[in-house]
C-alpha cells in the first residue's frame, strides 16, 4: 500500500426503480480502526459489508459511513371499503326520508376517511435483493473514493514529513558542531574560575584542572545521543519511502528522537548547543503531530 493519511471524504449518489440514495464517507484519526455504519431502518444487514469494505482499505482511523436513502411517491392502487360504504349509507337514510338531509353523493361518501383505502405495493424479494446490492456497490464506491482521498493527503504528508526530517538532520549537525567545542569551552571556563580563586596555583594544581575538566567534560559527552539522532534520521526516511503503513512505528521513532533531544539539552554545559538542542526539540514536536495523521 502507499503512504496513507487518515482524514478523508468522499460522497456518491446512486438510484434503482422508485429509490434513490446517497452514500457519504468520513475518516479521521484513530490509533486503531473503527468503522460505523448509518443507515434507514431495514437496509441493517449493509452495516456488514461496510466493516468488511473497511477492514480490506485500511488499517487504521476511525471511518464513519452514512447512507441516506428515499423511496419517491407513487400512485399506489386503493380500493373501495364497500363495507364501510353501506354503512355510511345506512345511517344517513332516516335523515333523507325525514327530509333533514339531502341524499349524499358518491363523490362525497369517497372523500370520508376510511372509504378509499390506498393499498402500498410490496417489494418482492427478487427487487429488494437487487436494491441491497445496488447500495452495497455505492458503498464500496464511497470507500474506494475514501481511500483515495487518504491517499492524496498522504502524498502531502510525505513532503512535510520530508522536511522536518531534514530540519532535523541540520540541527543534528549544528548541535554536532557545537558539543566538539564543549571539552575546550569547559577546560578555559574551570581554569578561569580556579585562577580567580587561587592565582596561578602549582603544577598539582594544574594537573587537578585537567582532571576536573576531564571529569565535566565526559560528563557533557553527547556523541551518543547525537550517533542515535543521525540513526533515527536514517530510519526515518526509510520509513518514509516504505510501502506499509508506518504511523505506528513513525510515532515511536517521534518519542526516541524527544528522549535523545531531551538529554541532549540536560547534558548541555554551553548555551549554543542548548540553543540547537532546543530548537531540536520544537521541530520534533511538529513531526510528532505530523504523523498523528500518517496511518
């Protein structure tokens, strides 16, 4: 599969004899994948094909399917309730014969509720099955147009994901630079400070310097969390240029490229490199809710 987002739309229409309908698919984010079907009563038994269609097109995201269906208004039969009629008739006669009452017309007994009964055709099964059938086909159409959505908002995210792996990398670098003057910088920073306290001092003290020095500036060593930060780089862009969905595994290589940032700056004894591990920090957090959107 190709790289794939999980917000998408997609919309398709569709009609068979006397009904019509119109199938709407949304996507959004989802750490799992959970489909939900809407539709008029008695078109339940769709809801299955809906959750397969999804289960086949994606893996993650939450994907809610709706289908809006309508039967147009026909002329249907109607018979007459003779029963009903002559009753009507029955009762209105001592009125007529008193003269109360003029005698009532056909056209008016027809137009009293209850007389003309509108009997509703029922949908063979043959009919029926071929109506289910027809929005069964509309709604794999709204998942494929989903799907290809998602996929366009891919190809977008690949881009920006691009980029900020590349910022990344740059910063890595600067930081890189930086941390190599850190050994130097923290020797002339504690000579400063002891000759302040102590004047020139003695050779031991000089070697005692040194020793200190030495003792900081492997303690400020971050040549391992940047080795690990250029690796996570490398796997980033190998994930990018992957097939198979990589927002699960993209959002864990987010978090390790935060902890080695995070050490980076505790380890930091300069202000230049807390200032790249810093920056380090803000361009991670903008891929991390980046790929909140990859699936």
């Amino acid at each position: 599969m190709a790289f794939s987002g999980m917000t998408g739309f997609a919309r398709v229409e569709g009609a068979l004899g006397v009904w019509s309908w119109a199938v709407e698919a949304r996507s959004v984010n989802g750490r799992n994948l959970e489909t939900r079907f809407r539709g008029p009563p008695g078109f339940e038994s769709l809801d299955r094909a809906v959750r397969e269609g999804g289960q086949a097109r994606f893996q993650r995201g939450q994907i809610n399917i709706g289908l809006q269906a309508k039967k147009a208004e026909t002329a249907a039969p109607v018979r007459v309730d003779i029963a009903a009629l002559e009753r009507l008739i029955a009762l209105s006669q001592p009125y007529v014969e008193r003269g109360e009452a003029a005698p009532p017309s056909f056209d008016g007994l027809l137009a009293l509720r209850g007389v003309l009964i509108a009997e509703e055709e029922e949908e063979d099964a043959e009919f029926r099955a071929s109506l289910e059938a027809a929005m069964a086909a509309s709604l794999d159409q709204a998942l494929d147009g989903l799907k290809a959505a998602r996929l366009e908002e891919g190809t977008a995210l690949i881009q920006v994901l691009s980029n900020l792996v590349d910022r990344i990398e740059a910063l890595t670098t600067v930081a890189t630079a930086e941390a190599a003057a850190q050994g130097p910088a923290l020797k002339a920073r504690y000579s400063a400070r002891i000759a302040e306290l102590a004047g020139e001092g003695s050779a031991a003290l000089q070697d005692r310097i040194l020793q200190e020095a030495a003792m900081l500036a492997v303690k400020a060593d971050v040549r391992e969390e940047l080795d690990r930060l250029g690796a996570h780089v490398g796997s980033a862009r190998a994930l990018l240029a992957s097939d198979a969905a990589a927002g699960r595994r993209l959002d864990f290589l987010a978090q390790e490229f935060m902890r080695e940032a995070n050490t980076l700056c505790s380890k930091s004894a300069a202000s230049a490199l807390t200032a790249a591990g810093l920056e380090l920090k803000a361009v991670i957090e903008q891929f991390r809710e980046q790929i909140q959107n990859v699936e």
